[in-house]
C-alpha cells in the first residue's frame, strides 16, 4: 500500500529564515469593486525589507469573541498571535477630500502618519517620499514598499469570461507560478508557521456568527430561514475536521500566496502582459489553496446583475484544470529552484497530485470566503449581497465534502 507521502512531490519552497511579509486579513471593503490606491516608497537606508498595507476598514473585534445568541455558546479556538514586524495604524487617509491632483497636501497628510509609525526616521527630506497615484482593481490603502518603485500602469482590468481564454488562463498560471516562488527568497521566519487560510477562518468563524446571529432582523424572511437551517454548531467540527484533512492527508507546499485572484485583481498591460494587483490577503499559504481559489472564482461574474450568485456550470472543466496546471508546473521546469527532471511520467505524477490537492482545497476557498463574506454582511456598505454570497459558500462546502475526504482516502490506498 502506498500514501500521499510515496507520491511525487510537487515544487516546494526553499526554508530559510527571513523576516515575512504578513498578510492583511482583516475587515476590508474593496475585494470586489475597484478603487484608488496611493503607493508610498521610502528610500532611507534604516527601512525595513519589508512591506505592510494599513487597513482602512479594520473591524474592532475582541480577541476573545463569545456568541450570546440562544442556542450557540461558542467557544473560540486558540488562535496563535503573529509577530508584529511592521508597525500598523488604522489612520484613514481620504483621497477625495486631500484633492487628485495635489501631492503636496497629500504628502503633508503622509508624513504625522509616518513619524508615528516610524519613530526616529527625519521625512524632512521631500526626497525620502515619493508618491504615485495607481489606478485599477487595487485595494483603499497605503502601501509600504521598501526598495521598490511603483508607476501609473496603462492597463485594463480583465473581465469574468477572460479567465475561461485559453492563453490568458496559461499566462494567470504563469504569472501565479511566479509569485508562488517569492518565497524562496522571501520566506517565513519560521519553518512551522501556520497558514492564512487557517488564521482567518479561526478569526472570521465567531465573527461571522455574531454578524449573522445579531442582524436576523434586517434580513429577510428566506435569509431568515437559511440562516436558521443552517447548523453553525456543527460547522465548528467541520472546520476542525477540513482542517485536520487538509493539513495531514495533502503535503501542499506553503508558498506566497496571493489569496484572492479573481479577476478584477488581474491587469492586463498594453504589451499584452498580465499584472496582479491587490494583495490585501496575500500572505502565506497552501499552493492548492491559491489555485483552488482562483478555480472557485471562475464562478463569480461581479460586474453581472448578480454579482453574489455562484454559476457552478463555469467552474473549469477537466481539460481547463489541466491546461491551468500544465503551465503552472512546465513554468516551474523552466525555473531555476526546479528539483524534478522534466520526464513526462513525472510530470505526469505531480500533475494528477496537484489536481486533487487543488480540488481538495475548494473546500477551504469556500469556507473562507463563506465566513468573510457572513462578516462583510454585518459590515459593508457597498451595494453587494454578502450574507447570500456567504451562505451559498458554506453550503456548497457541504455539498462537496463527503465526495472530496473519499477521493483522499482512495487516493491514500
């Protein structure tokens, strides 16, 4: 008999140790409609290697949430505490009312915050600050870059059937492969860290029952009754056991992930080139996750009369999965860090393993999404149906589970 672990392995990062770049996980509005971002760059030589987005929307949740609804005492699970690398402020900048066109009051704007954040560091200089306007599907917030330099990118979003265009899916794989490799020489500072799909389903999971347990009144009479039928109790044990699955039957590799490739995150360039944009949950994570969720996103059409509803009849069939795949793995051949010789029956082998395990990792897109989108409902203002987005995600984790633990438990035999 043979196990996961017997079977080829896939492209797996480096492990050295390296100070990260910490995902931003929290509250945030922007994840499906585009919007204006500043991008900063300090050029002193005391900054850090590193980079951190300040949070515009950051909720104010405790650490310790407890569900007071009737029927649901919720116990929280340990969530272990990520090491501060990068100073954070929940300082909101405006950029309609600092004006569009003058970079001297934003620049002023910019520089309270920094002294604050950055203590000892003399912004007196207008050189150490330089200021770029990035248009496109990015995020509402500050970047930190260090060493970086950032230009306006004449570009335009793609749109939902873009994703399903042979070429421009290969080119998304491509493009995916490569931030994937980040990590080798960027990677965590430590070896056992804990992946962020993790981390935000252990934060957003009582936050999300509050928000739905608390808001039943501005629901309506149908989302009244899903929520009701709907076992939350039982999603606790789920969550453990995808958890438990997911980490012991599947040696997915920890990569930096992006998180959210939908595609309003991707730009295309007047070259023809693609750009990710928007890393407001990237951070570290499973490879499959990062790809399962990108499939998951096939579904999604936010630009369309309802942008909420999940259209499983656009998943990527067998040959796009492959043709996907394919050129995420031939990218990783071409690559300098490759450690499998390019024979067809090998490559064969990590293909059919990095199929289930993205299969596999659906789960996880859905869950995690599932809660986000239960949270934004309690949260956002945009014109966006959150709690029936986050419902129909978890329901569809459900739907698809029993299948998925019995394809990993044959796949073990």
């Amino acid at each position: 008999m043979s196990s996961v672990d017997t079977q080829p392995q896939l492209p797996t990062p480096n492990s050295h140790k390296h100070i990260r770049h910490d995902s931003a996980n929290s509250h945030l509005i922007g994840r499906k409609s585009s919007s204006s971002s500043v991008l900063m760059t300090k050029k002193s030589n005391d900054s850090q290697n590193h980079h951190e987005k300040i949070k515009k929307n950051r909720s104010n949740s405790n650490d310790k949430h407890k569900q007071k609804h009737k029927n649901h005492s919720i116990k929280e699970r340990s969530i272990p505490k990520r090491e501060r690398l990068i100073p954070e402020s929940d300082t909101i900048l405006d950029l309609e009312k600092l004006g569009n066109d003058d970079n001297v009051t934003l620049r002023n704007a910019l520089i309270p915050l920094i002294t604050d954040m950055l203590p000892g560091w003399d912004v007196s200089r207008e050189s150490d600050i330089q200021i770029e306007r990035v248009s496109g599907a990015l995020t509402n917030c500050v970047f930190f870059i260090t060493k970086i330099n950032y230009q306006h990118l004449e570009s335009v979003t793609l749109k939902s059937n873009d994703l399903r265009d042979p070429s421009t899916s290969k080119y998304i794989a491509q493009r995916l492969f490569q931030l994937h490799n980040i990590i080798n020489k960027f990677p965590p500072p430590q070896e056992d860290i804990k992946p962020d799909v993790w981390i935000n389903i252990d934060k957003w999971y009582p936050m999300a029952l509050n928000t739905v347990f608390s808001n039943t009144l501005k629901c309506t009479e149908e989302q009244r009754k899903n929520i009701e039928e709907f076992d939350f109790e039982m999603l606790k044990d789920e969550i453990e056991e995808l958890e438990y699955k997911l980490s012991h039957d599947i040696n997915s590799p920890i990569v930096f992930a992006h998180n959210d490739t939908q595609y309003g995150n991707i730009l295309r360039l007047t070259d023809g080139s693609l750009v990710v944009v928007d890393f407001e949950y990237a951070g570290y994570n499973y490879q499959a996750f990062d790809i399962a969720n990108h499939f998951c996103e096939w579904m999604y059409d936010y630009r369309s009369s309802d942008p909420h509803k999940m259209k499983l009849d656009l998943y990527p069939n067998e040959n796009q999965q492959i043709d996907f795949l394919r050129s995420y793995l031939d990218t990783y051949l071409t690559s300098d860090d490759h450690t499998i010789n390019n024979h067809s029956e090998t490559h064969d082998s990590c293909l059919r393993k990095l199929k289930l395990d993205v299969y596999a990792f659906t789960l996880a897109s859905h869950v995690m999404w599932g809660l986000w989108g239960l949270v934004q409902s309690g949260q956002s203002q945009i014109n966006f149906d959150y709690l029936s987005y986050g419902m129909e995600r978890l329901h569809r984790f459900r739907e698809l589970k029993n299948e998925v633990y019995e394809r990993l438990s044959l796949n073990k035999v």
